[in-house]
C-alpha cells in the first residue's frame, strides 16, 4: 500500500504560517458575514424584542451589525 503525500511545504513552520493566514482571512470573513446577517434581522423585525430573539436563534450579536462592514 502506498500512502499519498499532503500538498504543502516540506517544512512544517511554513505551513503552520500559511495555515494562520487562512483561519485569519476566513474569521475576517465570517464577521462580515455576521455583521451583514444581524443587520438583515434587524430590518425585517418589527421591535427590538423580535429582533433580539431571532439574533440569539441565528446565534449572533447585535453588536456584530455595529460593525463597519468592508469587503
């Protein structure tokens, strides 16, 4: 049996430095996105009760929607 290699850097720092980068484009990404989903929410509800309900069912925060979405 043969065993494939990972693609990558044969040196581990590098990928470890590569792979931060990643995790660190892709939480810029998410906050956008979640900045952009609470403000979809609070559009559409019709209080600020409603609204605190479906960001906590959806699993955001307000304060995401605060936010200066860039991107």
């Amino acid at each position: 049996m043969t065993w494939a290699r990972q693609a990558g850097s044969s040196r581990p720092a590098e990928d470890k430095s590569w792979l931060a980068g990643v995790k660190a484009e892709e939480r810029e990404r998410m906050e956008v996105r979640d900045g952009l989903a609470a403000r979809t929410v609070a559009g559409h509800c019709k209080d600020a009760q409603e609204c605190a309900e479906l960001l906590a069912m959806l699993g955001l925060d307000a304060s995401s929607g605060r936010r200066s979405v860039t991107g």
